[in-house]
C-alpha cells in the first residue's frame, strides 16, 4: 500500500504525527508526505518516509513554485491520502492528489476541508490520538498503540556540536511559544533558574532566532546558556533527547521532548493539555481556574492561570520525576 500522508505545519503538530510513521513501516506502509518547505527539516532523510514533498504556503507570489509541488504531488496514484490537518490550505494539496481514497476528520476545524475527502470520521479526543484514529481506520485496526516517541534522522556533524557542549548533567528550558496566553513570567522562569543553582546540572535555554533577546533577559547573571537560534530541530531534538529533564511550555519544543522520551515538565494554561498535551498528564501542571482552557491567543485577564503556577511548583514537580545531586 502507498499512501500520501499531508501534515503541513506546525513543528509540534508534525512531531504528534510522527509516530505512525513507525508503525506504518512495521506494517509494509509506504508513506509519502507533503509539508510546508520551512517546517520540513525534522523530515528530511527520514528512514520511513519514501518522498518527501515540501510545498510552499499558498499565496499569490509562490504560483510558480506551487504549480511545481502539484505537478510532484500528481506523479503517483496513491492508494489513500490521509488528512491530518483538517485545513483549507491541507484540503488545496488534496484536491489534486490522484486517489480514490481521501480520508480525515468531519470535525476539522475549517468545514470546508472536508468537502474534498471521501471518507471523515468524528473522534474528539487528543491531537495524538486521533491523527492514529485515522490511520487505524484506514488500515481497519485497532491492535495499534498510541506513542508519542519518534525517530529521526541526524548526522554525526549535526550531532557534535552538541556533544561538544556537554560537561556534565543538564536541564533544558524552553521558555517561549507563540501564544502570548501561553508565556509564563520572564520573573518566573529567572527565579527558576535560580532556585535550580544549587544543584549540580548544566541549564541550556532553547528557542528560535525571534527570543534571543527574551531569553537573554531571562538568564542574566545566571550560568544558564542560551541557544536560542543556534540549533536545528534536529539538533534540539538531540539536546533535548540527551538531557537530565525539560521545562516546556504548550510548544513545538515540548512535543519534541515528549517525542524524545525525555523526562518532561509541561506549563499549561489557555490551552488545553487533555488535547494538545503530552501523553503523560502526570508531566502537566496548570492552574485549576474556571477560566482554562480559554483558547485565546491574548489573555484579557493578564495570563492569570500561567501566573498561579510558581517556580516552586515547577521545582516539587520536577523533583518527583528526575534526582539532582546538590552542587558540592
């Protein structure tokens, strides 16, 4: 069987899609996919995936280049297209991709998605779970269990950089997201990093380009590190992989600690971690207000859940999932 996976964006989304890469494998699956170009390097070179097909966003200035991607798309019949974005802008591709067997979600988001799919389902449950759901339905299953864990591909050269900034025990912080609901106290994450001084274990701050001056802010007369803007995804994935435990908001930086396996403590506020969370709720800690989750992008309240969990929480918690030996 050959199918046409299609998960645009964004990085968290890609990364809870992942895992069924394995298990499409293990099932004789062979799996092309189509991303958007600047959410595709965790794909590249990917052992299970047969074509990688990297699509630019759809506006007017890109015509050449997307006429390009549908005459990639058109080179095979597949057997099924899954949808696994449930968008307008995934429903586009799919209209011009050569099968007779178009399946995803009746509930996406856009209702207008689905008018290109021959098959939706209904499944209100977490991300991860229904992104399974439809390749189970597929593939008429339902021995297959639900992992976060994923693997990729990297390269010795993308992986020394890193090893080489290893010393000893470390703790990642991923303190930035894209949602300002989401972000949590710049104080906060400052009086974390301090509390977390008195143990033996190296902290490496991560994120994009876009939060180097935040997380410079963040870490000042601290020993913490910034590498924000300084890895690739595949390489925060390595770091991410190889650390003691992670500090993540709701972002693609928490979903690919989960997928890595790494122990995890995940903030949560506007959003919901019973849907977009990692598979381990006991990772979770949120604020029980009657006002969460509220999906807003921008807080009319001044983030008061992400206020009401305290570095001192963070720390119980982390203490629960990881030993830290004390500096001597």
């Amino acid at each position: 069987m050959h199918v046409l996976f299609v998960k645009l964006s964004s990085l968290g989304d890609i990364v809870q899609t992942m895992p069924i890469l394995e298990q499409a494998h293990g099932r004789g699956v062979a799996v092309d996919w189509i991303v958007e170009k600047q959410n595709s390097s965790i794909l590249i070179d990917h052992p299970y995936i047969n074509r990688l097909i990297s699509v630019p966003k759809l506006k007017l200035s890109n015509i050449g280049t997307i006429f390009k991607a549908i005459k990639e798309i058109r080179k095979v019949k597949y057997d099924a297209v899954i949808d696994f974005q449930g968008l307008l802008k995934s429903a586009f591709w799919i209209l011009f991709s050569r099968s007779a067997k178009k399946i995803g979600q009746k509930n996406c988001r856009e209702a207008l998605a689905r008018s290109v799919l021959t098959d939706s389902f209904v499944f209100n449950r977490a991300a991860i779970e229904r992104y399974f759901y439809l390749f189970n339905k597929l593939l008429d299953i339902t021995d297959n269990k639900v992992t976060e864990l994923i693997t990729i591909n990297i390269s010795k050269t993308e992986m020394e950089p890193i090893d080489k900034l290893i010393k000893r025990e470390y703790i990642v912080m991923a303190p930035a997201t894209r949602w300002e609901s989401k972000m949590w106290p710049a104080a906060y994450w400052k009086r974390l990093i301090m509390l977390l001084s008195k143990y033996d274990a190296d902290i490496f701050v991560v994120g994009t380009t876009a939060d180097v001056s935040f997380i410079n802010m963040i870490i000042k007369d601290t020993k913490a590190v910034n590498l924000s803007g300084k890895t690739s995804v595949k390489q925060l994935f390595y770091l991410l992989k190889k650390a003691k435990l992670t500090v993540a908001l709701d972002s693609g930086a928490m979903h690919l600690s989960a997928a890595s396996g790494t122990k995890l403590v995940s903030i949560f506020g506007a959003t919901d971690p019973k849907l977009t969370g990692p598979i381990n709720k006991d990772s979770i800690l949120k604020a029980d207000i009657s006002c969460t989750p509220c999906m807003l992008r921008v807080c009319p309240i001044g983030n008061r859940c992400m206020k009401l969990v305290s570095p001192e929480m963070i720390i119980k918690k982390l203490l629960e999932n990881v030993k830290l030996r004390y500096k001597k």
